[in-house]
C-alpha cells in the first residue's frame, strides 16, 4: 500500500499533469490535488482491499470485516471506502466553495493578470525560492546590511559565489 500511495500520486502529478489538459486547467501550484486527493482516495480504497479480518477484528466490534481480497464479504468494505471517499469529496466541494464564495465578498480570490506576471514580487516584494547562486545576485540594496559588522563585508559586496544564471 505504501508503495502504492506513494508512486501513483508522484505519477499523477508529474505525468498525467502534463498530457490532461482537465489538469493542467486547475491551478495547483504545490501539487495538493494529487497529494491529498489522489493519495486519500488511493489509501480508502486499497484499505477496502487489503484490509486483514484479524485486525479487523481486533479494531470493530462487528466480526467478519475484511478486505476484498479476503473474499467473502470484502467487496463490502471497498464499497464502503469508495462511498466515503464520495461522500468527502461532495462535502469539500460544497464546503469549499461557500468558504471561497464567502471570502471573494472580501478579497479577490486570484491576482491580476499585471500581478501574475510579475509572481510573488507584486504581492510580497520577493521572489519564492531564489537561491543565490541559483541565478539570483546578492543585492545590496534590497538585502544588504549597510552597517554590516560582521566582518565580511567584502563577501557581501561581491555578491553571491558560484553560477548565477542570467535569464
């Protein structure tokens, strides 16, 4: 199961991503679709699946739960994961969407077009994730320290070390 958890969301994020255009549609950043919907979804059903009648019976009162594997009854347990899974993904898409709807009469909900092409710079007055080195030059006058009393002053003038990359 935890192989499966694991690699099938990564494939979904990086592969099915790319090639769906429904995917590549929504606009998920950090990947949390597939890390907690595909994942969620996956880990419910395999536990459908694979779930051991012993251990079943240690955890629930009523006996003879088990997974689909196990034959017997199992088919109902899968049932039972797919139809919670159903149930809680109408109960976020509902709940989200009062929750946004509620907050968009505050704030808007997405940046302006100017705003997304200039990224986080327009909001936060920084950029996400830039490493020096990693093409970003140490900028006195936006990081520097003009009392610098550290002693490497010099370090600091110089700007960052290594390959930077000019975009």
């Amino acid at each position: 199961m935890g192989v499966l958890s694991g690699s099938i969301p990564w494939y979904t994020m990086m592969v099915l991503h790319k090639k769906s255009k429904l995917l590549q549609m929504v606009d998920d950043t950090l990947g949390v679709f597939h890390t907690h919907a595909v994942a969620g979804v996956l880990g419910g059903a395999l536990t459908g699946l694979f779930a051991e009648p012993t251990l079943c019976n240690l955890y629930f009162s009523q006996s003879g739960l088990r997974g689909a594997f196990y034959g017997g009854s199992g088919g109902v347990q899968f049932l039972k994961q797919l139809a919670g899974a159903g149930f809680i993904i109408g109960w976020n898409v509902v709940v989200t969407t009062i929750i946004l709807l509620v907050i968009r009469l505050v704030i808007p909900l997405r940046m302006s077009d100017e705003q997304l092409l200039i990224g986080d710079d327009a909001v936060h007055g920084e950029e996400a994730y830039a490493l020096w080195g990693d093409g970003e030059k140490y900028d006195i006058s936006k990081h520097g320290w003009p009392d610098d009393t550290t002693g490497h002053g010099d370090i600091i003038r110089q700007g960052a070390r290594g390959p930077t990359i000019e975009l």
